[in-house]
C-alpha cells in the first residue's frame, strides 16, 4: 500500500519482523502488558516487551523501589517476577488476542538459566521475538555484567541462539568499556538487533538522614537524565553493526523518538515516561506522525540513520 506524506507509513521491519510502528513499550515499565491496556490501545503499539522473566519466579528487593530524581527516577525493583511458566500459563493467553508483537524479556543468572527460559518461551505460541537482558550480573563471575564483558555476552547469545527460532533483541546497558565490542559479540553469536539502553547505576541521598532513599543503596537511573547519553550510545553501535538497534533512554514526544531513529535506530522503547503518563506510546506514536506530515514524509523509515555527524566526532575512551 502507497503512502503519501499526509498519511505517513510508520511501519518499520525488525529483525524479521514487520512492526506497523517503531514504538514499543519497554520491559519493566509495562508490567505483563495488560497493565496498560485501560490507558493505551495496545493494538496500536509497534510491539509490547514484557517484564523480564526468569526461569523460577523473583520477589525482587523490599521497598520501597522506586525513587523520583531530577529529570527520571531510580529503581531498585530487583527482576522481579512471576517466572515462565506462570507467565505461559496465566498471561500469555490473554496476550494472543492483541495484534501487537509481542516480546519476552528474559534473564538468568547463568548461560544455561538463559538458555532454559529461551527455550520454553519459544514452545508458547502468541511470542513474536525474546530480548535476552545481559545487563544482570553473572553469579559465576563475581557478579560481573554479563554485557559488560563481550566475551561473556557471546556465551550467552550463543547459548540462547542454539534453543530458540524466534527473532533474538540482545539489551545492553550503558556500563560496557566499549559497547561496541560488546555489540558486535552480540551480533557474532547470532543476535538479530540490538536493544540499548538499560538503566545507568545511581545514587540517591537523604541528607535528614544520611541514607540512600533507596533501601540497598544503588538503583538503576532512568528517564529523560540519560538521553543524551543513550543518543550517543545508538550511534555508536548503529555504526559498529549491520544488525538493527532499538533505542531508548528519555523519550517523552514524539521528537524524541524520531532522534533515535535519525541516530541509526530502527524502533524505540519507552519506559519511563508511561510512570508519569500511562498514555505516552500511544501519544508519541501520534506525535511521530504529525511531525512527519508537517515536514512532508512520507515514510517514517526515510528519517533512519540520517545523522550528519562531524567527520571525525570527538569520543572520550569510557562513557561519561
């Protein structure tokens, strides 16, 4: 079907998939999906990635979890969740009657944990695509970020690659020494697009007491406070793969998310934003389509990768 610049396609291919938008909602902050379907059309969503799901279930850390900071928030939720065969069980079926992708986040605390609940996800039938989260740290290796490290995200993807069929999104975070290498391993052992940016480790502080507001200290930093360094972070990696890169990090509008596409990514995640707003991907994905027919595209693709950046861009050797 022809689109014209009064009605703009959105639609975008993934990894395999066809995605009738380039918004999908972010593990974590959608909950099982359903969640925010008194707020947001889900059918209207590019894809939903569920929260994250481990091979037995999680109770994550006590509360409280959740902290609100100048321009994002941290949290300290700690994975948890219900497991896989609850969630095949009790909320997948549910899930089948969408016609949006749906997406299984998941993690282990080993290879093999990964490779398990790669496996059974990929029995159920309703699960378009899985996002393998190396940005959890391995118990093997003293707690060590799986993506920190490219050699051991290749062990993971490659376990993961060997048990499962559906389309593989690897999500890294922003810690890496040089996420390209990390990137890059991802793609080698078999990873179809790259997901990035997880949450950036931070500190908050009650200055009454003199004591982290959250109860175990650290949190992960999330919201509108990381964007830029998530922009930068998708044109790196955009430039080191041939896979696509999903982006995300601060996206609030519509503007927002078409910046991430402009710096090399092929869809976005929101996540934060939907804490403040439970409508925001249907919103932004409204926004998308008036900017683009304000300035007369057609296709929502044209705007992919079209950074002019300086010839030789200025990189510090570690993230800022």
């Amino acid at each position: 079907m022809r689109r014209s610049a009064s009605d703009p396609d959105l639609r975008v291919s993934l990894a395999g998939l066809t995605l009738q938008n380039p918004i999908m909602a972010a593990s974590g902050t959608c909950g099982y999906g359903e969640e925010l379907a008194p707020f947001v059309d889900l059918n209207r969503l590019g894809a939903v990635v569920v929260k994250g799901l481990s091979l037995t279930p999680r109770a994550g850390h006590p509360g409280p979890r959740l902290v609100e900071t100048a321009g994002g928030m941290l949290n300290a939720v700690g994975l948890h969740n219900i497991g896989i065969e609850a969630f095949v069980r009790e909320r997948l079926p549910r899930l089948r009657h969408y016609r949006t992708r749906i997406v299984v986040n998941f993690f282990g605390d080993t290879p093999q944990e990964f490779a398990a609940v790669a496996a059974r996800a990929s029995e159920a039938e309703g699960i378009a695509a899985l996002e393998a989260n190396v940005s959890c740290p391995n118990v093997r290796h003293g707690g060590v970020f799986f993506g920190s490290d490219p050699r051991l995200t290749y062990e993971v993807v490659t376990a993961v690659r060997r048990v499962t069929p559906l389309p593989l999104l690897v999500k890294l975070g922003p810690h890496a020494a040089d996420i390209t290498a990390v990137a890059r391993a991802a793609e080698e052992a078999g990873a179809d697009a790259i997901s990035l940016t997880n949450t950036l480790l931070g500190l908050a502080i009650d200055l009454e007491t003199r004591r982290p507001r959250l109860p175990l200290g650290f949190g992960g930093l999330s919201g509108p406070a990381i964007k830029p360094l998530a922009l930068r972070l998708v044109w790196q990696v955009a430039q080191a793969v041939r896979i696509p890169v999903i982006g995300g990090g601060g996206i609030l509008t519509g503007e927002d998310a078409l910046e991430f596409l402009v710096a090399g990514a092929t869809a976005c995640q929101v996540g934060t934003a939907s804490f403040a707003d439970p409508t925001a991907c249907q919103r932004i994905i409204d926004e998308m389509r008036r900017y683009l027919r304000r300035h007369r595209i057609a296709k929502v693709t044209e705007l992919c990768g079209t950074l002019r950046m300086p010839a030789a861009p200025c990189l510090p050797p570690l993230p800022v």
